[in-house]
C-alpha cells in the first residue's frame, strides 16, 4: 500500500486536478471515521460523473483495509456500497499491467510504480468481495431502505466482475423506470410500471413521461431463472428482504412484444445490450 506520506500523491489526480490532499483524508478516516470526511474524499478526489481517477486507484487499498478491520456495520456498509459504485464505474477493465491512461503518469513515475498501484487496487477488490456474507447479513438484519439494499446489491455486482448488471442497475437506479433496445429493429423499448398498477411492469413505445396515452404491451414473467445473474439477484433481493427489485425480476427476465416491430422479445438481454462494454 502506498505509504501516505509519499511523494506519489502529489502526482495522482483526482476529477478537479491534484490529489496532494487525499494522503490527509484518508488519515482522518483511518483515525475515526466520518461521513463529512468520507463526502469530501469521495466527491472531491474519487468519483465524478460514474468516473474514476489515478487518485481513486490508489486510496481504494485503504478503503478496503478500512471496511475490513471496522467493527461499525453502517460504517463496512457505507464503504461496500461506494467501493462497489466506484468498481462498476471502472472502464478499463483486464488491462496489464495497468490501464492504458495511465501512460502519461508512468512515463513521469515509471512502469513498476504504476503496476504495483494496479494490483494493488485489484488485491483491496478482492478483499471487499469477502465481506459480501457479512454485508448481506447486516443488511438483512438492519435495513429497511430498498435504494440502499439496491446499492449493495450494485457492490455486490461490480465485485463479482458483473459489470453490465452492476451499471444497468446503476443506471436505472429509481428502480421502477428501464429502457431496454429491441434486438431486432433497435428501438428503445420503455419498461415501467402499469399505470394502473395491476402489474408491476409493462413495455411501451414511447417514454410514457412524454406519451401518457399510448397502448401498454404485456410482459410474460418469467417462471424460472434462465440467465445465471437473475438467479443470483433472486436469491440476493429475498435474503435481504430487498422488495421493489424483487417483485420486477421476474418482467425483466420475462418476455414481451417489441412495441415499435412486434418481433418477440426477451427482456433481460435487451436491457443489457445498451451496456456492453
Ligand atoms: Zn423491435
């Protein structure tokens, strides 16, 4: 782990330019935590825009360190789900022996210097991975906010290398409005819920925001998980007691008529298909 007091940190940026004051930061937290503190860190020199920074890759490792030597639940949660909003929002994934925009500050620091800070940021990955037992439980135990159940099942995601799930549920973070593209005539494909409420989600043409009066499309639940990570998110929404995701699942994994071709679709990699990376 990069030393705090290393001459490196003047080097790093973050999204407003240098990081020379992330070595402070980090110090302050490390000492006792606090959410004024961990704000500033984050929203200051971490994360902008679903955008990571050279300064991000280098504080992850503490963060990780912190999250697994707490013993405040709120405190691990809190650094879970931010440490998991930041690894989903990671583009430059599987690049050795560091990301390709990092060539600028290697020629300044050097090659090794920049791959020890790469694996080490990919070694704190791994270590908030094992406390995903432990935040499921607690959060089973204590939560009763569905967005902050969301979140962690966002960590949980981007940590097992689900980053197209991870971002779609990102995305569409309210958790009711999704907009899919059809495979076949590459429309967008609105998915929300029945004005009436009769069912928790419909496929529209148009955003019904702009279109109230337009006709609404049934979606065929699906009654059993085909695909790998609905399975996952099935069994993660009822473990943690998670109820808006959980009641839409089965939609998004279902299927439905295009409403713009007619062409029959499935939901789920529909939804996806906007987020390859
Ligand atoms: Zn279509």
């Amino acid at each position: 782990m990069l030393s705090l007091d290393h001459d490196l940190w003047a080097k790093l940026s973050g999204p407003y330019g240098s990081a020379e004051d992330v070595p402070h930061l980090l110090q302050q937290l490390q000492q006792q935590f606090s959410q004024e503190v961990f704000d500033e860190l984050f929203q200051e020199y971490l994360f902008h825009q679903n955008t990571i920074y050279t300064a991000t890759y280098a504080a992850m490792p503490f963060l990780a360190r912190l999250a697994c030597t707490t013993s405040d639940t709120a405190v691990r949660k809190e650094l879970f789900i931010n440490c998991g909003i930041i690894e989903a929002s990671r583009d430059e994934q599987h690049q050795m022996p560091y990301p390709p925009s990092w060539t600028e500050l290697a020629d300044e620091v050097g090659s090794s210097v920049c791959t020890q800070m790469y694996i080490e940021y990919i070694k704190s990955i791994d270590q908030l991975r094992s406390l995903t037992e432990q935040v499921l439980t607690d959060v089973a135990e204590l939560s009763t906010d569905d967005t902050e159940k969301r979140y962690v099942l966002i960590a949980d995601a981007a940590f097992r290398e689900s980053y197209i799930v991870a971002n779609m549920l990102m995305t569409f973070s309210d958790g009711d409005e999704y907009v899919a593209e059809c495979p076949a005539c590459a429309n967008e494909v609105y998915i929300w819920p029945d004005e009436h409420h009769a069912v928790p989600l419909k496929a529209y043409e148009q955003d019904p925001v702009f279109q109230p009066d337009q006709e609404a499309h049934a979606i065929i639940p699906a009654s059993v998980w085909t695909d790998e990570e609905t399975g996952i998110l099935a069994e993660r929404t009822a473990r943690i007691g998670e109820q808006t995701l959980s009641a839409h699942l089965p939609y998004l994994a279902g299927k439905t008529t295009c409403p713009s071709c007619r062409e029959k679709i499935a939901v789920w990699p529909a939804l996806l298909s906007t987020f390859i990376m």
